[in-house]
C-alpha cells in the first residue's frame, strides 16, 4: 500500500488538531453554560472598550468567535445597553473611547444606545488616552459626547478639527500608461467611475459631496452641542480652533476631567459603591441573556458587504464580508416559511455590488411582504446603490440621520490594457468565433455595435431601478428620476426626500416591527437570526442543506493564527490590497475625515 506523502501526513495532522482544538473549546463552553457560570456581580460597572474596532454583526458561535477573535459588534453592543438599562444590578457604564471611528452612521447608532442606557438614571463615562494622536479624532470625541462624563488623559488631544472628503483621481496617470478608459454611467452623479475618468471633481460630483459633508458637519455638531451644554455657534467656533491640547480642552469644556486610567476606574469604581465590580458588555450579555428572548417572534436578516452572486462570506483577517444573494434570499424564505415569525428585521450595511443579485434579494422582500410578513429595513453606515435596491420595497425604511444612502444608478465599462502592453512588449493575437467575441476583452475597444449594447444594457437596469423605487416607496416616477441620478444623500436628506421613512437604528427598527403586526411599543419579543447560524462544528462537518430552497449559508472562519495574521491584514488595507467588490450598480467611494 502507497504511503501517504509527508505533506498529506502534515495537512492531516494539522486537521485532526484543529477539531481536537473546536472540540475542546466546545467542551469548554458547554461546561460553563452546563455549570451555570458566574452571574452578574449585584454592583456591576458595564465596560466597553471602544479602541477595538467594531463592525455591523459577525456570523459565528462564540467557540468560532473565541477562535477567530474580534472585536465587539454594533447587535451585541446595543443588545447589551438595552438589556443593561433594565437590570438592577447594573450601576453604570464605563467606556474607552480613543480617536478611530468606524463609521459615522453607526457611531449615531451607538449614541443613541448610550442615551437609552443613560435615561434609566445610570451613569456612563467615557475615557481616552487622546482623541486622535497628531491626527483627527472627530468620530471618537462624537461618541464620547453621548457620555455624562468625560475623562482625557493629561498627555491627550482633543482632534476636533472638522470633516473632510477628498478625491484621488487615476486620470493622468492612465493617460501616461496609455490605459483607455472605456466606462459610462447613468447618470452625472454617479461619481464611482470619476477617479478613473476625471483630474478632478466635476460639478455634480463636488455638488453631492458638499450636500452630504454639510449635512454630516451639521449633525456632528448638534450632537456635540447636545452632549456637552454648548451652544452650536460655539462648537462650529471650537472645531476652527482645532485640536486642542488637553489642558486646552479641559478649560473649553470639552473634557470634564483629566486623569490617567487608574484614576477612572477608582472613580467609576467609587460612584458606584462600595463592592463594585468591573464586567466587559459581552460577558454581562453571555451571562444576564438578550433582551429579546421572549415573545412574538421577528426574523432578523443581514445584509453586510459588496451585493454578490452566491453564498455570503466573510473573511475574519479583514473582518468584512460579502452579502451573498443565495444566502440572503433563502434566509428571507426561511422567515417566511416560519409560522412562528410575525415579521422581519432586514439590518443593510451594504455599498452596492452586483444588479443581478441585488434583484434576486428584492424579489424576495416582495414575496415577503406579500406573504404577509411585514419587512423592516434598518440601514447602517450605508445602504447606496445595490444596498438601496434590496432595500426599497420594504415596508418601512430606518436610517441614521449620517448614513449614505441613495446613489439610485448604474455604472459600467471597461478599461483598455493592450497599448500599454505592447509597450512593455508583450502582443495579443486573438481569434474570435463571432463579431461581438471581443465584447468582454480588456485588450480590445467596443465596436461601434459593442458600445450600443452597452448604453442599452445602462438603460435598462437603470429603468429598472427607478420604476421599482417608485413602485416600492410609493412615489411619482417623475420625483424618482429628479433625487435619482446616481446621487448620494445622507439619511437625513433621504428622509426629507421620501427614500427612507423614520431616523434612527434598531430601537425604532424594532418599534416599527412591533406595531406593524399589532404589538405594544414596549412588547417583549424574541430575536431569531437567519440562517441560523451552524456554530464552528456544523461549518466544518455540515453539508448544505435537502435542496436549494434551505438555508445553506456555510460561514468560513478561519481558526488558527488569525490574531496574528490580522496586524498583516491591517497593513494590506493600508496598502489598498484588501477584499474589494467587483459590481455593476456599483460601489460608494465616499470617505469623510475621521
């Protein structure tokens, strides 16, 4: 018999420690949950560490989440304030702020979960080593105003500076290259191809992007104002002072006290009482239970990353993923299927992506909706494009006032290569079966024909979108077509425009489910995910379900040296080399200063 070969031998042992490792963490949780654990000490101090960047929701058991790391979620966090708010033994909140945003909308997100928690009469201090070392901290110093109190380090800055958007544009140097930019768009607000096409903003574009920063600027404002007791004017004549040294932000009124972190904590520790104990919000939640747990049942279904054909993945170094129409389609029958669902929570954090795999997710909100299960969106960071398409046949539409929405459009094309080769030396020959062969080809230009099929193809998804907007929001197709166009707007303009109905995140989502189905505002509900999730075990054993109409979304997760491989991830997306989406309605290249 053949001796396996020393590669397989080592691949091989390799598997069988791994499960050997699943295996035993598994045995590990299930012992604490089996033993009951430690509960939640009688004179708690909820801790948040807000330096760990945080993202929408990630799949996975808490044995794969143990394996792969990561940091803390936008569901668990506001899970945990919403449950924590409630609990008696829950005193207050402490959190460590520092400059990194991850998102404007779901900062807002976070505020406002901070601002329920804090309106049960339980207080909550924010600490930061520095909003932004020599660089900005806008985002940071956002989320540390919802706080009552704020705590700088003495060594700290305050990196309030104001917002920024800033266009790189490829033009020139393609032109250099001799790369030929063949693309088009419908119609001048959709900018995405414009760093390829253009030296600089045109005016669309600059017009957009002026909109979205004023409004953002604004909001940024007033929730400071609110948070600290400021006038407006007083802010906008703070943020053209910018940054401020720490003593500096101290005798504005900016911070309330400046302190290093043992200080903090003694006094955190101190206003809470004698015996207090300190307990990480992911531990309290693991130990006291979801808030919604019980009840009428509503489905929650994600939607996070680029729209694509297929399964949903995600990829743990990057800590982003795809929503796959496969999956997102059969989680959504999955709902419907469930007698038990009253109705359905759609969470999209979504740039846009592929046209196809956008409609096959709008078919089935259709099909929801005419099921009889009504279909909340909630939005967050964004929702433009294909992220807007799955979104507008819902029954109601929540957004944040700073999330990016809209972008209602179509973009496309290609771009030349072969002169560029050829000067490096390298020639094509091709041989062609028909006279459209070369329709797809990177080395050769449209045809007169080739380039009419691509305006018609533009036309048709672009029709396409409008009508459907119009059909699903209930608008005049003319109103459509005028906020249309491919532009952006942020969720506070979108609202004044009819695109999304209420402002706000997964309180008013929930609210919204509530009282479509006839519950009570305050109703106790039960939360199911779909796809249910498989656990660690079940991704890697599993198989894919009876037939096409389950809900076989195999969640891939990497195990082993993820924690060390992220600091590389890290570096990659610095470099622009990480995971990207490849679509035709496109993705929003919008970036605001930090």
């Amino acid at each position: 018999m053949t001796r396996p070969s020393r590669t397989l031998r080592f691949f091989a042992v390799i598997g069988v420690l791994s499960t050997a490792v699943a295996l035993l963490a598994l045995f590990t949780v299930s012992m604490r949950c089996a033993c009951g654990g430690p509960g939640v000490p009688a004179k708690t101090v909820l801790e948040i560490d807000f330096e760990r960047p945080f993202v929408e929701h990630e799949a996975g058991d808490p044995v794969a989440r143990a394996l792969g790391g990561g940091g803390p979620t936008v569901d668990d966090l506001v899970a945990a304030l919403e449950r924590a708010k409630t609990d008696d033994r829950v005193a207050g909140l402490v959190a460590h702020v520092g400059g990194a945003g991850s998102g404007f909308a779901r900062t807002q997100e976070l505020r406002d979960a901070i601002a329920g928690f804090r309106a049960s009469g339980k207080f909550a201090v924010a600490f930061s080593e520095t909003f932004g070392e020599f660089g900005p901290g806008n985002q940071g110093y956002y989320l540390a105003t919802a706080f009552d109190e704020i705590w700088l380090q003495p060594s700290g800055d305050v990196g309030l500076n104001g917002l920024m958007m800033q266009g790189m544009f490829f033009r020139g140097a393609l032109d250099k290259l001799d790369i030929a930019v063949r693309m088009d768009h419908r119609h001048e607000y959709k900018n995405a191809l414009n760093q390829y096409t253009e030296r600089a903003y045109t005016p669309a574009h600059k017009e957009a992007s002026q909109a979205v920063l004023k409004s953002m600027f604004e909001q940024l404002v007033a929730g400071i104002a609110d948070g600290r007791k400021l006038a407006p004017e007083t802010v906008r004549a703070l943020v053209d002072r910018g940054p401020f040294l720490g003593p500096e932000a101290l005798a504005e009124g900016l911070v309330d006290k400046l302190g290093y972190r043992d200080e903090v904590m003694a006094a955190v520790k101190a206003r809470a009482g004698d015996g207090a104990e300190l307990l990480w919000h992911d531990r309290y939640l693991e130990r006291a239970g979801s808030p919604w747990a019980r009840g009428a049942r509503i489905a929650v279904v994600y939607g996070i990353g680029p729209v694509a054909r297929g399964e949903s993945s995600f990829d743990p170094l990057f800590r982003e993923g795809t929503m796959g129409s496969d999956t997102v389609a059969a989680a959504l029958r999955a709902a419907v299927d469930d007698p038990e669902v009253k109705a359905i929570v759609f969470r999209v954090d979504s740039p846009g992506g592929s046209y196809v795999a956008s409609d096959a997710i709008w078919r089935e909100t259709v099909r929801a909706k005419q099921a009889g299960k009504p279909l909340i969106v909630s939005m967050g960071n964004v929702a433009g494009s294909g992220g807007y398409f799955v979104a507008m046949h819902a029954t109601k539409i929540v957004a944040q006032p700073g999330t990016i929405t809209g972008s209602i459009g179509v973009l496309g094309g290609k771009m030349i290569t072969r002169q560029l080769f050829e000067r490096l030396g390298v020639t094509y020959d091709a041989i062609g079966s028909s006279a459209n062969s070369d329709y797809f080809s990177d080395t050769h230009d449209y045809s007169a024909h080739g380039w009419q099929r691509f305006q018609a193809w533009l036309d048709r998804v672009y029709v396409d979108f409008t009508t459907k907007v119009a059909e699903g929001r209930g608008l005049p197709i003319e109103k459509v077509r005028e906020v249309a166009k491919g532009r952006i707007w942020t969720g506070a303009d979108a609202k004044q425009l009819g695109l999304v109905d209420e402002l706000g995140g997964w309180p008013v989502a929930l609210r919204l489910a509530r009282e479509s189905v006839g519950l009570a505002a305050d109703a106790d509900i039960e939360l199911k995910v779909y796809p249910e999730d498989k656990g660690l075990l079940g991704s890697l054993f599993g198989g894919d379900g009876d037939n096409s109409e389950s809900v076989a979304a195999r969640v891939q997760l990497a195990i082993g040296l993820v924690d060390e491989l992220r600091p590389v991830a890290a570096e990659l997306r610095a470099l622009g080399l990480g995971p990207g989406a490849h679509g035709v309605i496109s993705t929003l290249p919008v970036a605001v200063g930090e």
